[in-house]
C-alpha cells in the first residue's frame, strides 16, 4: 500500500490565469491610488476650511476698525467745533426700474454696458468719473445708491448667482468661487463680498463673475418712477 501511495503523483494545485492576477494587482493599485488621493484631498479641505476662516475673521477686524475709526474722526471733529467729511464712496449698486421702448441707441449701449438687461437686474458698479457720466445719461431709467456693507453681503448671499461657463450657478459652495477666481486670491464668498465692497484690485474679475442680479418690484410697487434714489422712490 505504501509502494502504491508512492506512485501516486501529488494533486495538482489549480492555476489561476496570469490576466486574472495582473487584474487583482491592477484593482489592489487603484483602490491605494484612490484612499491617498482621498487622504490628500481631505488635507487640502481641512487646509482650505482653515484659511476661510481666518480669512473671514480678519475682514471683520478689519470692517470693525474702520467703522470705529469713522466714529472716533467724527467725535474728533466735533469737539475741535469742525465738520467731518467721510470719503467718497467707491461702489455704487445701480438697478434699471425701465423699459427702453423709443430711447436713443446711445442709452441702450450704455445700460448694456452696465449689464441691466431687463427690468429690475441690478448689479455693482466702480465709482469713477466715466462712469458717473454714464450714470447720468442712463438716470431715468435706472436707480443707483451707496451699498453698506449689510447690503453688499445680503445681495451677495440671498441673490447671489455666479456666472460659470456661461451659466447661471447657484453660490452653494466656496469651491465654485474657488474654480473661478482662485487664482486671483478670491477662494470663498466671503473673499468675494471684500473684493466688491473694498473696490479692490480684482474688482472687474470678481464682479464680472457674479451674475446680474435679478430682484423684485418693492412691496406695493413704486410710488413714483421719476424721482431719483436720494429723493424718493
């Protein structure tokens, strides 16, 4: 019996295919590939997460201090018994309350320039003397005032619409600002409400982005459409 288990030949393990191995080595790859660049993106976020808010804190010690500074000036200038004069304002926000039937082509170029395409699109403009002019020349058919900071950031987050690839994108995530204006420095909104209410360096870039904003008729409608801002609606 011995002799016979001898002679036997021992059982021959199953092969498995060399494609089906190079396969699991493939997947084995991806799936490592995969989980390091999962790690590295996770780095990135809680890196990008970190700078949005130091970021954010650090405009609002800056907002603060100039608010402050504002009220010290003023109460410096009253006791010293002379008038305080703030600085011009920098940003306007202009939005059209007309239509155009019968206007000369000169104003339909100017309100296109100024991207207020239809009936109550409103949209941020740089304070300059050019513009000012254009401002004047387009005056019935529009309504334009200072913004605050409140108003600036209001519009920017309930009425806010980015313009990617030629299309209107909700502002759901800094990720979107990133993707466009990244390279300028402006990752998040709050990076985007400075830019446009500071009149920074890339004020063009960062208001081109945003889409016109499209708004609504004012509770109860306007009482009077010939008056300018500054005398009443």
């Amino acid at each position: 019996s011995q002799s016979s288990m001898a002679t036997q030949e021992p059982k021959k393990l199953p092969t498995v295919p060399e494609t089906l191995i190079k396969r699991r080595k493939r997947i084995n790859e991806l799936k490592e590939n995969r989980t390091k660049q999962n790690q590295t993106a996770k780095k990135v976020r809680q890196k990008t997460r970190r700078d949005i808010f130091k970021r954010a804190e650090k405009y609002v010690r800056e907002y603060r201090k100039a608010e402050k500074d504002e009220v010290r000036l003023k109460k410096e200038a009253k006791h010293s018994g002379n008038y305080y004069v703030s600085a011009e304002a920098k940003l306007a926000f202009v939005v059209r309350i007309k239509g155009i039937n019968g206007v000369s082509p000169r104003v339909k170029k100017i309100l296109q320039l100024l991207r207020l395409r239809q009936i109550n699109n409103g949209t941020f403009v740089k304070i300059n003397k050019a513009t000012l002019q254009m401002l004047r020349l387009v005056e019935p058919y529009i309504t334009w005032g200072y913004p605050n900071l409140k108003t600036v950031k209001e519009l920017i987050y309930k009425r806010g619409f980015g313009k990617v690839d030629g299309k209107r994108v909700a502002l759901t995530d800094n990720s979107i600002i990133e993707k466009s204006l990244g390279k300028l420095g402006i990752i998040c909104i709050e990076d985007l409400i400075h830019e446009v209410y500071t009149v920074g360096p890339h004020f063009k870039e960062a208001n081109n982005f945003l889409w016109t904003f499209k708004l609504s008729n004012p509770r109860g409608g306007f009482r009077r459409k010939t008056n300018h801002f500054e005398r009443g609606c």
